[in-house]
C-alpha cells in the first residue's frame, strides 16, 4: 500500500508541470449580416444588422414594434470599452417630394384612375373571368381522371361487398 502511496506523489507533479498551448495570432475576420422578418409573410416587424471590421469592434443596429405599434430602432457599438446601446426614441421624418417626384406621382394616380374607371364593369353587372385553352384542358384532364378514379373505387367496393357476402360466417351476426 506504501508503494502505491509513493508512486501517486511522485506523478501528480508531471501531471501539472504540462505547459498551456500557446495562443494562435489569427488573422481579423470581419463580417457583415442583416435581416428581416416578421411574424407572417409580407409583414416585416423587425430588422437586425451587424458590421465588424474583425478588429474587436462591432457596430450594428436593429428594429422592432414594441406594443404601442411604435418603431424602436437601437444602434449599438461593442468593443474594449464595452457594450453601449443607444435607443432612438423618434422615427426618421419622411423625406419630402420635389416638385417633379410630386407632378410625376399625380400623373401616374390620374393614369391609374383612368385604367381603373375603364376596367370598371356597369353597376348591376357581374365579370366572371374565362378560362383560358390551357385551364379548360387541365378542367377537362382533371374531371376525367377524377371520374376514372370514382368509377374504380366503386368497383372495388362492390367486389368487396360481394367477397365479404359469400365469405360471410351465418352464425355471426
């Protein structure tokens, strides 16, 4: 038992005496991301986006809906000093027309109108649209498969009722 005693204490100090792996100096590796998305499609409710040059400086910012409906947007900056996050509390103003954009886009809603209003069908007047050759062909495909299929599974169940008739026990009700 002594020597066993013995054998550990003179180990436990090889054991520890391994030096640490030494560091790597690994190039920086910056990246950039952002992203969108929203709680079903087409509707966008948040919005992230981080830069980093890879140096230990990230700087990003992103956006939400908090529950007054109210766009919050924070920018945030991360390096040595730490993590520090500011909260804009005001959205950004619109910007304003000039009077070109503002002539152009009373042209396209008069030319919009007047496409709507020809479009329009009488009152009283309903316009169901056609099928084109390509969609009555499909119908058409559709329909006979569809029949095809109908006519065989009472086929099926006719042969059944009939399998199930001669094989049935009499005693069983």
């Amino acid at each position: 038992m002594e020597i066993k005693f013995v054998q550990c204490l003179i180990l436990l100090p090889f054991v520890w005496a391994v030096p640490p792996e030494p560091e790597l100096d690994l190039p920086p590796r910056p990246y950039a991301f952002g992203y969108a998305a929203g709680r079903f499609a087409g509707h966008i409710d948040r919005t992230h986006s981080e830069i980093s040059t890879g140096d230990g400086v990230v700087k990003g910012t992103y956006s939400y809906v908090d529950p007054r409906h109210q766009i919050r947007t924070v920018d945030y900056i991360a390096d040595k000093q730490g993590f520090r996050a500011v909260l804009n509390h005001s959205p950004l103003p619109l910007p304003v027309d000039s009077p070109v954009v503002a002539a152009a886009k009373e042209r396209h809603l008069q030319q919009y109108n007047a496409i709507a209003h020809s479009h329009q069908a009488p009152p009283g007047y309903l316009v169901v649209p056609a099928d084109s050759a390509a969609v009555h062909h499909a119908k058409v495909k559709h329909l006979s498969l569809y029949e095809q299929i109908a006519a065989e599974h009472a086929r099926i169940a006719h042969e059944r009722g009939a399998f199930e008739a001669e094989t049935a026990d009499p005693h069983v009700v």
